[in-house]
C-alpha cells in the first residue's frame, strides 16, 4: 500500500498545478459540509461532498457503536434504493477491511479491495468494488467513525492527492459533525422537558387518571422513539399494565406481571434494565415481548418509593439506546414518578375533604334536619288527634307516614356517609358503596337492581373493572347529563354474542344525551377497558321522554380473571 503523506506535508513539485487546481473545490466541499445543523443530514452531506471531491462512485461513513465494537449506523451515497434491499443487512464493521479500520483507526488506501487479506467478500446483490480509501473521522479528539471511498469514476486508482484532499474534508467533517451532535443533544432535551411538563400537567390536572397515565405513555413513545410506551402500576405483589401507547389497540391492559418474573423484581427493586435484543435476552421469558428490538425499562421511583414502572420497545433491528437517551428517560420516568406522587397527595387532600364534607352533611342531617323533621311530625301527630273532621285526619296521617319514610331515608343516607373508604370484599357492596357514594354530588341516590350471582359469577378483573365503569358512567351522567332520574342494572346473567355467560352493567339517564363533537374521553376509556375483556360498550336511549338522556351499556365475560 503507497504511504499517505500527513496532513500538511507540502505537495511534490510535480503535483503542485494538479492540487492547486482542486483547492477552490475543496473550499466548496468544506462550506457545504459545515452547512447544515440536523445530524444525519449533514453526514449524507460528507459523503455526497467527499464523493464529488475524489470523483468517486460509492461512498459511506461508518458511524462507531458507543462500546467501540463495530457500527451503530451506516450511511451511504452511490448505491441505489432498490440495490440496498436485495443486499439486505448493512455493515455492521465486525469483520473485513471496515473491521480493520475500526480497530487502527489509520488512513487506508488500496488499489484493489478484493485482494486485501483482511478483505471477506461482499454479500449477494452487492456491487463489485475496487479501489478502496479509508479515512477517520475525529470528533472533539474521539473516534467518531470512519469515511470509506471506493471506485474512482475514471476507472483510476486512488492517489495520494485524493487522500490528503478526503483527510482534510474528514477533518472539515469532525467539527461539522460536532457541532450538529450538540445540536441535536440540545434539541433533544428540550423534547425531553416539554414532554416531562406535559406528564406533569396531565397528573395535576385532577382529570380523569386513565387519561393521564394515557399522556404518560404516549409521551414516553414519541420521546425514546420506540414502537410503544407502557406504564406499570403495582398490583397484587407485581407490576400491572395501566397505559399502553401504540399504533394499534393493546390487548395487554389491565393484564398483571407476577412478581416473580426477573424484570419486574429489577424494577420494583428501583433498578433500570436495558434490553438490548428482547428475542435473544434471556431475562425475558417467551412471549409477544420476544417480537421487539431494544427495550428500555425504568423504574418510576420517588423519594424512596418505587411507584410502578416505564416501558419503551423498539422494533425488531433498530438501533438500542444511547447513553444520552437513557440518561434523558432516566430523567423523565423522575419526573413522572414525583408528578404521579404530587398527584396522589393532591387526591388525598380531595378525597380528605370530600369525607369532612360529608361528615359535617351527616352531622347537620343528624342534628338539625331529622330533629326538625321529627318535631313536625309531633306536632302533626298532635294535630291530628285533635280533629273532629275524618277527612283531616286521613290526611294528616299520611302526611305523618311519608315523614317517617323521610326520616329512614335520610338516616340510611348517613350511614353512607359514614361508611369507612376501604371497599368490602363483596362485589355487590362495593357497587352498592358506589351508587351511595353517587348520591351525594347527584342529589339523590340512583335506583339500582341486581341480577343473578353477582359475588360468585364475576371474576376479580372484570370485577374491578366493572367497578370502574359504573364510576365512569354516575361521574359522566353528574358532570355533564345535568340528570334527575338515574337507573343501575347489574346482570349476571347475561349471554354474550360469541355464547359466552357474561355480566352486563347498564346505566340510562333521562339527562340532555351526548352532544355532538363532545369530548368523550370517558366513553373512550369504557370502550378500552371492556375490549381488553373481550367484551364490548356501547350507547343507547335514555329514560327521558322519547328516549332523550343516554344509556350506557357495558358488558364482558363473566370468568375473566
């Protein structure tokens, strides 16, 4: 191989016309590498410039993974989109005369690439190569990558001249491709801190929690660049999965990782886990996870406490994650995990003085109201027994009567409101629990009917979620069907369409129905949580005149665990 001369070294006397002939095209090439700020941009632009500088067909830079063993990326100019898909795979520079370069990072200059001993053939469909030139490129003093040129378009080997030209681009092309490194790092937190403000605000904002935990996930997705975002919450010892962020609808909500699986005991141990190739990491064990690429799994953890976990695959054979982006995500599960426990606190303060209030309602009712009430239904007594005209005291005996219902009434109201905030075991009384719970902000309690064996029927998960639902649906019809009447139908008794036993929740309001272009975030939520069952949600007519108000329908198998 003919020795490169370093970088400075004056031309021979010879070569002097020739060199100095190519400076002002030099001069173009280095304005035009420099030109542009968006990283990969600008190293398509040094292999289009160093192809035109040296005149040669097929160019490409080689970019070092961050463990210095091989290439985490591989941008080419010469060969055309049709060719790059017969050949397949890209070069990863482990093996061959990119291999080599990557490990003595030293000008290469070859008159034929095919007769190098380190040289181990091309792959099928690949275009034949010949000459070969093989450049460095440092980045603020670090190996950065390697520039390769093959194949000078007038059939002429590479000369000395085409190195120190290509050796001073690549210099040119290190302070090039630095400066759009930090510029890309830089743009790349400010992506990181808005995402990181818009979890925040979503946790605070008192909306609905599906919904926020929703923003976390999809945040996380469109941050990392991963096919997904996941958000775990504890459940029963391990890691459920709340949020899923994806192209299509995930049938994984709601489903709970047991703790005994090795991921989740790192995570709830407040330990990150990076994934590089999720087919070949034998931590995972089989399953639909086993279809991604790198993954990268983040406890969201906060002052002490692990609070349930982030999770963010990438597709199957793209690059794994930096140490900038794991750093970045590190960061942001932080902040997501302190706005989730600002969340908490902000729930509790509500929830706490939702309870004072109804204290001092039960208190009122008990001391003021039902004491008045009985003391009017004395006197009425006493009124009565004093007339002489029959019809009155019919009349007044009722009056009396529907003033001891009042008065029941009114004492089983506050003994709801005095009911303790854990939920019963039994499913009917917790749904019972929410209906009275309803009544309060509603101003009076929803009629509700039970069929079938609600406690023995359901399972655990479709219990829970039915729960929710029936949530959903009273908050919906308080905050915006402005409803005087509301019945509750639990059935769990029901067939399905596909044939299977099922329970069904329905809830119809006689209130102004959906307007059209409303926000339907709740309906939406109803709609997820019973797909992820197998089940279905769907809307109907209300019980107002004419079928005006809206009625809920949600239903799922019965057996689901």
């Amino acid at each position: 191989m003919p020795a490169a001369p370093p970088p400075g070294e004056p031309p021979r006397q010879d070569a002097s016309a020739e060199l100095l002939a190519r400076v002002p095209k030099l001069l173009d090439a280095m304005r035009s590498v420099g030109s542009g700020l968006e990283l990969h941009a600008t190293l398509r632009r040094i292999c289009e410039t160093a192809a035109d500088l040296a005149n040669a067909r097929y160019v490409a830079l080689g970019v070092l993974a961050e463990d210095g063993e091989g290439l985490a990326d591989f941008v080419h100019h010469g060969v055309d989109a049709a060719t790059v898909r017969r050949i397949g795979h890209l070069p990863d520079g482990r093996k061959g005369v990119l291999g080599a370069l990557i490990r003595d990072p030293a000008p290469v200059r070859l008159a034929d690439l095919t007769q190098d001993p380190r040289s181990c053939g091309f792959p099928e469909h690949h275009p034949p190569m010949h000459g070969f030139l093989g450049v460095p490129l440092r980045v603020q003093g670090e190996i950065y990558g390697n520039l390769y040129l093959t194949d000078k378009r007038d059939g002429e080997p590479f000369t000395d001249h085409d190195l120190a030209m290509v050796r001073v681009l690549a210099t040119e092309a290190g302070i090039a491709i630095g400066n759009a490194r930090l510029y890309e790092a830089a743009q790349q937190r400010e992506r990181w801190i808005d995402g990181s403000v818009a979890v925040t605000t979503a946790l605070l904002a008192g909306d609905d929690m599906d919904d926020a935990l929703q923003v976390v996930a999809e945040q996380a997705r469109r941050l990392s660049g991963a096919t997904a975002g996941i958000v775990l919450l504890p459940a029963d010892g391990g890691l459920e999965i709340a949020a899923v962020a994806a192209p299509r609808p995930s049938e994984a909500l709601g489903r709970v990782i047991p703790p005994d699986d090795a991921i989740v005991a790192e995570l709830l141990a407040g330990r990150a886990v990076h994934v590089d190739d999720a087919a070949t990491d034998p931590r995972l064990k089989a399953g639909p996870v086993r279809a991604y690429g790198p993954i990268m799994l983040l406890p969201l953890r906060s002052d002490g406490r692990v609070l349930g976990g982030l999770v963010m695959p990438r597709a199957r054979g793209e690059r794994p994650f930096t140490r900038a982006e794991r750093a970045l995500g590190d960061r942001f599960a932080a902040q997501a995990a302190l706005a989730l426990m600002m969340a908490d606190a902000q729930r509790d303060r509500e929830r706490l003085a939702v309870f004072e209030d109804r204290d001092r309602i039960a208190r009122d009712l008990h001391d003021l109201v039902i004491q008045r009430l009985f003391a009017t239904g004395m006197m009425l007594e006493s009124a009565r027994r004093r007339s002489a005209v029959p019809e009155v005291r019919d009349g007044v005996g009722g009056a009396v009567d529907e003033l001891d219902v009042t008065i029941q009434e009114i004492r089983s109201a506050i003994f709801a409101l005095g009911q303790p905030a854990e939920a019963p075991a039994g499913l009917r009384t917790r749904l019972l629990r929410e209906i009275t719970m309803a009544a309060v902000p509603l101003g009076f309690t929803p009629a509700h009917r039970f069929v079938g064996p609600i406690d023995a029927a359901v399972g655990d998960a479709v219990g829970k979620n039915l729960i929710a639902a029936l949530r959903e649906t009273l908050s919906n019809a308080f905050r915006h069907a402005r409803a005087t009447r509301i019945e509750v139908v639990v059935d769990a008794t029901v067939m399905l369409a596909d044939g299977r036993p099922g329970v069904r929740l329905t809830v119809a309001d006689d209130g102004v129905g959906i307007p059209a272009g409303g926000r339907r975030s709740g309906l939406h939520n109803l709609e997820r949580r019973a797909e992820t069952l197998g089940g279905a949600s769907r809307l109907g007519p209300g019980l107002g005149p004419e079928g005006g108000g809206t009625s809920v329908v949600w239903e799922a198998p019965c057996g689901t665990t």
